[in-house]
C-alpha cells in the first residue's frame, strides 16, 4: 500500500512519519508541496512542522499550496488522509475539518508524553485500536489549543467524530479535552499529538502510535 507524505516548506517530522509507513508494512511516496500529481498513492499524511514558518497563522499559507487543490478534492471523494499536529491545523485550514488550533492558553510551547483516551475506533486510522483504549504518545506544539462553537462542538460529540481525548492535565486548553477529530466520513482525521514518534521504544517509552499506521494499512488491504 503506498502512502503519500507531503512535505511543505518548513515540515519537521515528513521524515518520521515516512518511517512510521514503513515500520507498519507500507510504502512510503514522499510528495512535494509545489506538486498537483498525488502519485496514485493509497493514502496521505500531512506532517507536523511549521509549514511556511507558521506565518499568517499555523497552516493558513500551507492550505493554498498546489498539492492541497488535488488532495482536498480526493479527501472529499474518500481518500484517507492524516493530519498531525501542523497537519491538522492544515486540515482545519483546509475546511476539511471543522474548527481551529489556537495559541496554547498556557502560551507556552508543551513537549510531553501524553496520555489519551481514544474515543472512536472505527475510523481508518484507528481501526486498531479499541474504544476506550488509553494510549501515551508524544506531544510538541505552541498553537495546539482546539476551538469550535459550541454547536460544532455538540455535533461532533453526538456524531462520535471526537477521535482522541486528552487525559489528566489539558496541555493547551483544547475544548473539551479535544486532542482529535474527525470528519463524518471517517476518512480524515487530525490530531494535534504525533503517532510517528510513537513506534518504537527506542525513541519513546511505548509503540502506541504504530496503531494510527497499521490501520490505514489493514483498511486498504481489506478493501481490496
């Protein structure tokens, strides 16, 4: 299975999550962000970072950038695509997500392990997991507090289209412990902590976040 992971001007863990592809079993196909050609690939990673120096706001250059016109389209027609951490916020830019990563209330840059209670496991990233499930993986960010009205919130509840939730201390005073979301279809998600840097007890104390890969990768291969 071919993953796609974009890297923009000023993307950090494009690397990383190409690694994780890997670890997990699939092929990893870098794509640039000046590119309109998705390569026929499976499914696509949007990378943490600070795509474009974070000028403007946390993802707003990066949503216009060539790759996003295809990509936007075919996340619409179904393609399964991730968004971590910069990546959200591009999704949230993007209007393939509802609401808005803002400024840590704490306004502070946080870099913890976080602990999450997974909320839904029946999306295509997190088909692996359990509901319920509570998982620790990696978190680093300055603009990670996620904002919606509250009607956008309530829907989003109702709907079971909250992914992950933060546990104990809220790190950047996220609505509702939001930690991911995502959108109806089940297809996209985003989520402000990184899976990537979760795969391997090398580098961090559990694998918890190989499950966002291996998911993508065992939902392709059932549908075929």
């Amino acid at each position: 299975m071919r993953v796609g992971v974009v890297t923009f001007p000023g993307s950090l863990d494009d690397r990383d999550a190409a690694r994780a592809v890997q670890v997990a079993g699939g092929e990893a196909v870098a794509l640039w962000h000046g590119d309109v050609d998705l390569r026929a690939v499976d499914a696509v990673v949007l990378p943490g970072g600070f795509s474009y120096g974070d000028y403007l706001r946390a993802g707003a250059i990066a949503r216009f950038a060539p790759i996003m016109g295809p990509l936007i389209e075919a996340a619409n027609a179904g393609l399964p695509v991730l968004g971590i951490c910069n990546g959200f916020q591009v999704l949230c830019e993007s209007h393939l997500l509802p609401g808005a990563l803002v400024r840590n209330d704490r306004r502070k840059f946080v870099c913890r392990d976080q602990a999450l209670r997974v909320e839904n496991a029946d999306t295509t990233w997190t088909s692996t997991y359990s509901a319920g499930q509570e998982i620790v993986i990696p978190l680093k960010n300055g603009e990670g507090g996620y904002v919606a009205d509250e009607d956008t919130l309530d829907r989003l509840e109702g709907e079971g289209r909250v992914v992950v939730r933060y546990l104990g201390d809220n790190p950047n005073g996220s609505y509702r412990d939001i930690a991911g979301i995502t959108n109806a279809a089940g297809n996209v998600v985003g989520l402000m902590p990184h899976p990537e840097h979760a795969i391997d007890t090398l580098t961090c104390p559990t694998t918890d976040g190989l499950g966002f890969f291996t998911s993508i990768l065992r939902g392709l291969v059932a549908a075929r």
